[in-house]
C-alpha cells in the first residue's frame, strides 16, 4: 500500500512532466481546510488533494467547497482502491489522477482533465498573496499606491479595476518570485513603513531540515514545505 509520504514527490515529478514550469507549494491554508498541494502554472494555480489508499473521505466534501473558492482548476490524486468510486465524490469539472503501485512505486494516471473552476471566488484567490505582494501588482497596474489601506481594501481595487485574466498572470508571477528566505524581512519592513505596526517575530526553526537540487547544487533550506526550485519541462507536451 502507498502512503501519502510514498506519493508526494513522484507526483511532483509526474505534474512538472504535464505542465511544465511550475512551482510547488505544499500544505497551504485555505479557507476552513489545508491544501495538500499548491501547483503555480504561468497562467494559472492549482489546487491538488491527495487521498492515498490509507485515507477516506470524511472530509472531503468540506475540502472540495474550499478549494473550489481558492483556485483556478482542481485536481484529486487518487490511490488504486478509490479510482472506482471517486467520480461520485468531486465535482464534474474536478481533474482525477489515479495512483497504482507498480513495483512498490507510484504509477500516474490521468484518468479526467480538470476544468476551469466555475465557483472560484477572486478576492479569496488573491488572499493567498501577502500584503506587499500586492502592492507589487498594483504598482504595476494601478494609477494609485493604496499604500496604506488594508490587504482586505487593496484586494478589492485589484479585483474592481482590473481584468481576471491579467490578475492571474500577475498572481502567478508574484508567487513564482516568492523568496520564503526573505519574505518575513520583507513583511516587516512594508508593516513598519507602510502600515506603522510592529514588526512581527521571527519563528524558531527546529532542526529537521530538507536538501533541495538547483542546477546540480545541493542546497540546505527549512522545512517550510515548499519547492523553491521552478522547475521546466525538458520537452514540450500539451497542457490539461
């Protein structure tokens, strides 16, 4: 039997493969539920649930309302025993990934193609960006700064003054950018400047860490559960 530890990063591999660039963001708060995964495309994000042979679906119809608020397409990755069935489960315009186990490994397949999430809510989208990200997309595309109104206000200009389809490219480019080494220094700096608040604290790390490979180079980074490595595809394949 696979695990969710056994399938997270052949899927990784497997997705980097059918899409091309993108970059990984695991266990992301969304709404009441956490996303398993979080695939940033150039264009769009994804949100991906897992449910391995182990897991059951409990909780799934509240995971499915949450994802459905946050992102662009929705896809289930699915162990063998639950391919039969999973379709009862998700939503039609849900994409499902089925996992056999060959040779005690994770074998892919795409069993449905996701499509555009009809019930996404774009200022729930948009609060998945940190303040002065934002401020980034508005300094591009806005005539005012908003420099000192709330996320919550800034979310409503963006959405209110420009175009969805320029929105996600911009969403996507903020979070392909995304430093999470420097993103805490940066936070400060714009609470202390823009919003005169107090800078918040800097978390203990503990000790367990992970080895990621950029361009052949080990590199040693927190375990934040995040891939910072944009990865390419080598070859050009059709996008789902």
């Amino acid at each position: 039997m696979l695990y969710d530890k056994d399938i997270r990063e052949p899927l990784f591999s497997f997705l980097e493969e059918t899409y091309g660039k993108t970059r990984i963001i695991e266990e992301k708060i969304m709404g009441g539920s956490r996303a398993d995964v979080v695939m940033v495309t150039e264009e769009s994000i994804y949100g991906i649930e897992i449910k391995s042979d182990a897991d059951s679906y409990v909780r799934l119809a509240g995971q499915v309302s949450d994802y459905n608020r946050f992102f662009d397409y929705n896809i289930i990755a699915v162990g063998s025993s639950h391919a039969m069935h999973i379709e009862e489960h998700v939503p039609d315009f849900w994409g499902i990934i089925t996992i056999d186990e060959v040779e005690g490994q994770p074998d892919f397949y795409i069993l449905r193609r996701p499509k555009e999430n009809p019930h996404i809510i774009y200022e729930d989208k948009l609060s998945l960006l940190w303040r002065p990200e934002l401020q980034h997309i508005v300094l591009r595309n806005l005539k005012h700064k908003y420099d000192n109104l709330s996320k919550k206000e800034v979310i409503k200009r963006l959405t209110a003054q420009m175009d969805y389809d320029t929105l996600r490219k911009e969403m996507s480019t903020e979070l392909f950018e995304r430093d999470y080494n420097t993103i805490l220094d940066v936070i400060n700096k714009y609470r202390v400047e823009k919003e005169n608040k107090k800078p918040r604290r800097k978390r203990r790390i503990g000790k367990s860490a992970v080895s990621i490979s950029a361009s052949g180079k080990t590199l040693k980074k927190p375990n934040l559960m995040v891939s910072h490595v944009v990865k390419t595809r080598k070859k050009t394949t059709k996008k789902g």
